[in-house]
C-alpha cells in the first residue's frame, strides 16, 4: 500500500503530467517531450556586437556580503559581491574551458615545467591609480597566500606533499614560480585574486590583515584591478558597482570595456519577492526555480525577456553530518562516523520525488560529487544509493539501532533517542523544501529531525567556525580543474567540513583521496589524470560524507534589452561585452 505521501505525489504528478507533459521526460539535451526548456547558447557561432556605454543593469543576490576579504570568504554572498573588483594572472576561457591570459599576458616554462616565467601585463592600474607590478604578485602569493598566520583556500590548492612554490621578481614585469613537483592545473589555480601591496602590506605586517577589509570598510577603499569599482553599500537593500574606466580589456574596436556604466544589485532574501521584481521589469535577470517555469515560460514575448536552459547544474545540494570529534555528543559522533549510518540516510532520501515536488520534475539525481554537466569526470558507475526505506532500515538495525521502548523512535544500544538538529538558509525555499520532506522520510523511518532553517551568513558561521551543528543541508560552486576542490576533499581542508583541518587523516579512505589528488596535481598527462580523480570520486560516493540530493536545471531569464548575453553554466561569456540597448529603460 503506498503511503499518504506517495499518494500526493503521485497525484500532483499525474495532474501536472496533464497540464504540462513538458515537465517529466527530461533529456540530457535540455528538452523535455518535444518542448525545448528555453534558448540554449552554442559559444562556438556568439557573435558580438559593438556595444555602447552607459546604462544600469539591475540584478539581485539573496544575502548581504559576510566579509569585503575575498581571502578569508568562503560564501558565495561574499565572494560574488566583490569577485569582479580582483583578477587573477589567468582566466577561464569559457568556450575552451582552458586558462587564458588575465593579468600575466604570456608565460614560458623551463625545467621540465618546476621552472614558471609569467609576463605581466602592462599598463595595468589598481582603482587608486597605481601601477600594477610584480611587486604586487610577490606580495600576493609570498605574503598572504603562504603566509602560514593566514589560513585560507588558495594555499590548500597549491600544497603538494606539504610544499609551496617559490615565487620571486625578476623585474618589473616579470615574475618566476618555481615548483616543487610538476604541477599540472598551476594555470588553472593562477586565476585567484592578486592584491594591490602598498594597500594592504602594512595590514599585514601588523598581522591585522584577517581583519581588514570587513564589510564595514568604506567600498572606495577596496582597490583592485577588475572590470567594475563597489562604489555604495547599504546593507540589506543593494550595492552599487560603477565601471572601471582605466580597465584594460578592449573590443574589437579597441574600446575600452566594460561597456555597461553601472550595476544595481539588490538584497533580496526571498526570492518570490526577486520574481515579482523580475516581471515588473525590476530585474535584467532571474533564475528561474521548477515551479517559475510555466508562467514565466508564456511570458516570454510579453514580457520582453527570454528564457535560457543552462543545462544540469554544476553542483548539488547535500547533507553533511558534523564529524568532528568534540564539536557534538559521543554517541552523535559515532552515528555520523558509521559509514552504514550515513549509507542508510542516502536510502532514505527519495530524490526522484524531491526533483519531482521541488524542482517540478527539472532535475537529476545526483549521488556523487560530480553532475552530468561535467561532462570530463562524471561517471555513471559511481555507487548510487536509490531510494529504498527497506534497506535503510536494515542498515539501522545492522549498527544496533531499534525501537526499544515502543515510543516510535530508534535508540542507540545505550539508550540514547536518535535525533538531530538539520539546518540549511532561510533563503534558499529549495533547500527549506528539501529539509521538510527528509525531516518527513526519517521520521518513518524512526529518526526525530529537528529542521532549523538559519540566516545564511549565521549558517556559514555555525559550518566553518564554531562547528556548532549536527547536520546540514547546503552546495557549493563547481569548479573546472578538480584541483580546485583540494580544500573541500583533501582532509586538511578549510572547507573539509564534516571535519576540517585535519593534521593527519582521520580515516583510511580520507588518506587514501589526499594521496590521489596530490597524484593528480603532478600527472601531466591529461587523460591518466582524469582516470586519477575519477578513483577518488569513486571512493567518495562510496563513503557518503556529503549526500549528494540532485541537480536541478539551470534556467535563467534575461531582458531582451540586455545585449551580449551569453550564459553558460560557468558564468556569463565574455560579460565585459554585454550593454543595453539605447531603448532599454
């Protein structure tokens, strides 16, 4: 007999199946049936026009920035606030997917690849008008990167068996790594920010550089060389960001972009209130959830904007149970430790219903790191745990989990109820969503959840620092080279959050993924790197550290007015070249 909630979901499918039968056959091609889930973008036959300056281009974010210190930010609310004010030495070529010049114009290699000469850029000026240099990069790398008193995530990608590259000036504008080992993704780990010296050197000397560059620093004091200048910041209501006239890409025509003159951004928690800011024309860009879809969908021609089908998300939502000992009770520790435990937690989240009630049926199951939009490493023999409460519960009974007492609820051998607090942000409703209906599958299947949707930026805090939680439901962003994953999966990680900062493995596979991916950083060889990575992988989704839910489709919406606008997965194409149209209001 099947239970209340299958019932309604069998139901609300059967009836959306009528209205929209585009909804439920999902193609890996962006088509659902035979109806094209919005205008898809071939980057190799974009044509750019020449674009004109001036107009505002208006979009939104849903939390207020935790920190202007792209070093110490770990949250995508800081990190997109602020990421277009820095650049790195290189940049992802989106159609190629491979690094391309960004700061450093050209480079050479010597040694066997330990030896790096890379060719700044010149004529390049930070927001204040002072030159870029090498000192700059220098200072950058040697003094705050690998400044042992400076935790962060770019050192964690650059450690190989424990050792950082040198880097040293050569003149002016050139600047030479050297290596310790080969490192095959070093270009790609070049993209990250360089920093302006004779602003920060000082802060960094008196050791106060962590503190530097809060939120509540002025915006006209945070100085890079990027496209686009903070110029106003008024929390919880918008930030605005004015172009950087001295910037040094060019068009065709050799005009200087970026062409848009200003950007509105504006704080909206929730993100019904961002759609109705869209349809009434408030916003150049939406991203359009599962249940959006439909009405926005016939909108389309009315309301001047077109729908854009990005294809399977790069990440997935997932569960991460607070391993760390000492951060929660024993008996907690051991639960979430037990890999059978977390085994039969995967069981029990029925992602096809979550995809079909969440997402309306646009989206993926995912079970593992990797989603069928990275088309290189994912692989669909990677262990799966469909949804299953049958062997869920035989998997709790196998660790000594029972019913005791009669009351309804499991109870370890020693007696204690297993319950846990899950948190995820307030606002993010997919992930509220999400939270209600594990809450809802556990209890059935004896487990007490209590659900706590927090304030993102307090989320964070309570994941990263005080490591005060028992379990939660959050993503992270995707990134090309797997590389750029080392601080989430190497177990010394700043973001190996079920357990950070580890000084040594505290599990035999945990050691076993460190070895692998420092593997993968020396193999130059392209194809034996991804066989490399794609073990490793394999060992997570084996183990469930991260229980991975599902991929949704990303769609996003666009005014027409908004020229040059190619979106990808990725990010935006060439985002420099967008303008409005003279008309555009």
């Amino acid at each position: 007999m099947k239970s209340i909630r299958s019932l309604v979901i069998f139901l609300f499918c059967f009836i959306v199946a009528i209205i929209f039968p585009l909804f439920f056959i999902l193609e890996p091609s962006g088509k659902s049936g035979n109806y094209t889930l919005g205008k898809t973008v071939d980057l190799d036959n974009v044509t750019f026009q020449v674009g004109h300056y001036g107009g505002t281009l208006y979009t939104a974010t849903s939390s207020d920035p935790k920190t202007f210190n792209l070093v110490m930010a770990h949250e995508t609310s800081s990190t997109e606030t602020i990421g277009e004010l820095f650049e790195g030495l290189t940049e992802v070529d989106l159609k190629t997917l491979k690094p391309r010049g960004a700061l450093a114009e050209s480079w050479e290699f010597k040694n066997d690849g330990l030896k790096w000469i890379f060719h700044l850029r010149k004529g390049v000026k930070w927001f204040d008008g002072k030159e870029f240099t090498a000192d700059d990069v220098v200072f950058t790398y040697n003094q705050i990167y690998f400044n042992p008193k400076i935790p962060n995530s770019t050192k964690d990608m650059f450690l190989i068996d424990g050792k950082l590259p040198k880097v040293k000036k050569i003149d002016k504008y050139t600047v030479e790594f050297d290596l310790p080992e080969p490192f095959a993704p070093l270009l790609y780990s070049l993209s990250a920010p360089i920093f302006p010296k004779h602003v920060l050197e000082e802060a960094v000397k008196s050791g106060k550089f962590m503190e530097t560059w809060t939120v509540s620093t002025p915006p006209e004091k945070l100085i890079g060389t990027g496209p686009y200048k903070l110029v106003k910041y008024v929390p919880g209501q918008y930030l605005v960001y004015e172009r950087n006239r001295d910037y040094w890409k060019k068009d065709e025509e050799g005009k200087t972009l970026p062409y848009i003159d200003k950007k509105v951004k504006f704080i909206l928690p929730d993100q019904n209130t961002q759609l109705l800011k869209f349809k009434a024309g408030e916003l150049d860009f939406y991203g359009v959830r599962g249940d959006d879809f439909p009405e926005l969908k016939s909108g389309e021609k009315k309301g001047n904007y077109t729908i854009y089908n990005l294809g399977p998300s790069l990440t997935a939502d997932f569960i991460c149970f607070n391993q760390k000992k000492g951060a929660i009770p024993d008996w907690k520790w051991k639960l979430f430790t037990n890999r059978k435990f977390r085994w039969a937690i995967s069981h029990a989240i029925d992602r096809k219903g979550i995809i079909l009630t969440v997402y309306n049926g646009l989206g993926y199951p995912v079970y593992s790191p990797v989603t069928p939009a990275n088309k290189l490493y994912y692989d669909s023999s990677y262990p799966k745990f469909p949804y299953n409460l049958e062997k869920a519960k035989k998997l709790l009974e196998e660790i000594g989990l029972k019913d005791r007492n009669g009351d309804g609820w499991l109870e370890t051998p020693d007696g204690h109820k297993v319950e846990f607090n899950l948190l995820t942000n307030s606002n993010n409703p997919s992930r509220v969503q999400i939270g209600a209906i594990i809450k809802y599958d556990l209890k059935r299947l004896g487990i007490d959840v209590h659900f706590q949707p927090l304030d993102f930026n307090n989320l964070v805090e309570k994941l990263l620092h005080t490591h005060d939680f028992d379990a939660v439901i959050i993503g992270l962003t995707g990134s090309i080279d797997p590389n750029g994953g080392r601080n989430v999966w190497m177990s010394s990680g700043q973001l190996h959050m079920w357990n950070p900062n580890q000084k040594k493995p505290a599990t035999k596979w945990e050691a076993e993924v460190d070895r692998l991916f420092e593997e993968g950083a020396r193999e130059l060889d392209f194809k034996k790197r991804v066989e490399i990575y794609k073990k490793a992988y394999r060992i997570i989704s084996y183990e469930q550290p991260l229980i991975y839910i599902a991929a949704p489709l990303v769609l996003e919406a666009a005014r027409n007015r908004v020229k040059n606008f190619f979106p990808t997965v990725w990010g935006t194409y060439e985002a420099e070249k967008m303008f409005i149209e003279k008309n555009g209001k």
